[in-house]
C-alpha cells in the first residue's frame, strides 16, 4: 500500500501599495515583489498624476491616482478606504492580496525554503494573517551611509521589534484596513509564525534627514511621522541586541495577547523596546 501524496495547489496572489515621492523604495517594491508574485500581479497606485512610473516597473500594473492634498491623519483614512476597496475588486480574481506600503516587504522565514506565494497558498488565512513587525534600522556607530545599489539586509544588521509594523497584510476576504495596514476593522489578528514584515524606513539616518526637505511632505504635517524614523534609528544605535532567537517567539506571545485598551485588534509590545540581531540567513533577501 503506497501513501498519499499531497499536492499543493498554488493560488493567486496579488499584491497592492499606494505611494506618493516614493521612487526608490518603489523600485526596490518592484524588484522583491516582482520576483517573488510576478510583475503583473503588482498593483501600484501612485498619488497624482504628476508622478513618474519607476523605470524597472515592467508589467507592473501602474495607475495614476488625482492627487488629493490633505492632512496626514485624513489622508491616510483615504488612502486605506481607496486600497481597501480596490483589494475587494481584486478578490474577484485573485485567493489572496498583500497590502503593504512601498517600504515594508513580507518575508517567509529562509528556513521554510518556500517562496512567498508556496508559503501563503499552504497557510490558513480566515480573514487575514500578520507577519512579525521588525522595524530595520541604522546603527550609527557600526554602519555606513546606506548603499543605495546594494542589498538593505546585506548593510543593516538590527532590527527593534515592532508592534506598528506587525500588521494583518495578507486578507483573504473583504475586509476594511484601519490607517496604515495597522488593523482590520471587526476582526482580530493572527501573527503567522514565519512571516517577517521588514520595514525599511528607518534604514538610513541620512535617507530620514532629506525627507525634512520635502517640502510636499512637510506641508502634510508629516513631520512627526518621520521624527518617528529618526528615533528608531537612536534606540537601535543605544541598544544592547538580543542574538537569541527566542526573543522572536517572545515579542509573538506578547503582541498576540498584549493589547491597547484604546484598540483590542492591534498588537502591543508593552512599551518594551526589544531591538534584535537579524538573522544571518536573511542577509541579501531584500
């Protein structure tokens, strides 16, 4: 008698973002996504007409948006409720989309030796899954100016694990995402115990200081936002990392059954400021 054989159907997954000034985290979207879902599974909304498509889109699928000025708190309820909607069209074709900004990239962990869409076509998704926030950034007194050419996970080797970055990306139904990725409303939260959301904002102290000299930025209020950046990169800088990778399965725990009072679906680390050794096998993914 011969066993059975499992054979895993591959399903089809779209991917989403919407950005405005965005160019370089852009390109390096499109080089990741691209390779892992194919270039015509990207769907990328640029805010204004006056925005250029980047030059490796390839069959990236690319629209233009009207370019609504507004305050960040406002125009970030619009844009969720944009793509949120646009992620309801795209289930009509597709089993699965990623939601993400430009500079966040969902990571399987390289000990899964699955790609992205192995992984998620194998994982239960009802409605959504989280990968583990890890809020990348530069260590000021062990690492250089960033190497825009050149791999972020090559140059960056510290992580502060982060609640905002650990956000329900993957849907697989309708579902109406909070400001940001960071919820989706009515429904809880399942962190997946492979998934790595890298976000890269924080990657270079020098990339943060010329975002204070956009101007279209600033007139957005805006500048809080990126203070934010700033300050991951001087706890990351101050900070004495865990190389044990048990500390990745304790920020799970914790984000899984910590919550804010304010918000019962969105994760929390407790104030803890829990910054990580990344491990060397993700070295040159993104």
């Amino acid at each position: 008698m011969t066993g059975s054989i499992k054979i895993s159907s591959k399903k089809k997954i779209a991917v989403i973002t919407m950005a405005r000034n965005d160019d370089f985290f852009l390109t390096k979207w499109i080089e990741y996504y691209g390779r892992e879902l194919d270039e015509e599974n990207l769907y990328i909304y640029l805010d204004g007409e006056d925005q250029p498509v980047p030059k490796n889109a390839g069959k990236s699928n690319i629209i233009h948006v009207e370019r609504v000025a507004e305050h960040v708190v406002k125009a970030e309820k619009r844009r969720l409720n944009f793509l949120s909607d646009r992620a309801k069209e795209l289930l009509n074709k597709y089993d699965i989309i990623i939601g993400v900004d430009a500079d966040e990239f969902l990571l399987v962990d390289p000990k899964c030796n699955k790609s992205l869409a192995q992984y998620l076509s194998e994982v239960s998704i009802s409605p959504s899954i989280s990968g583990l926030g890890m809020d990348v950034g530069q260590d000021m007194e062990l690492e250089k100016t960033l190497d825009k050419s050149g791999s972020f996970l090559e140059q960056r080797s510290y992580a502060l694990l982060s609640s905002r970055y650990t956000k329900p990306s993957v849907i697989s139904k309708p579902v109406n995402w909070g400001s940001g990725f960071h919820r989706v409303k009515g429904h809880n939260f399942k962190i997946d115990p492979n998934l790595y959301l890298f976000h890269f904002g924080s990657v270079d102290y020098k990339m943060i200081q010329d975002r204070f000299l956009d101007k279209d930025r600033m007139s957005t209020g805006r500048e809080g936002h990126i203070k934010k950046r700033a300050k991951t990169i001087d706890i990351i800088t101050k900070a004495n990392p865990k190389t044990n990778e048990n500390w990745l399965r304790i920020a799970r725990k914790i984000q899984s059954y910590a919550r804010p009072i304010w918000a019962w679906n969105k994760p929390t680390m407790l104030k803890l400021k829990l910054v990580v050794e990344i491990p060397d096998r993700f070295k040159g993914i993104v």
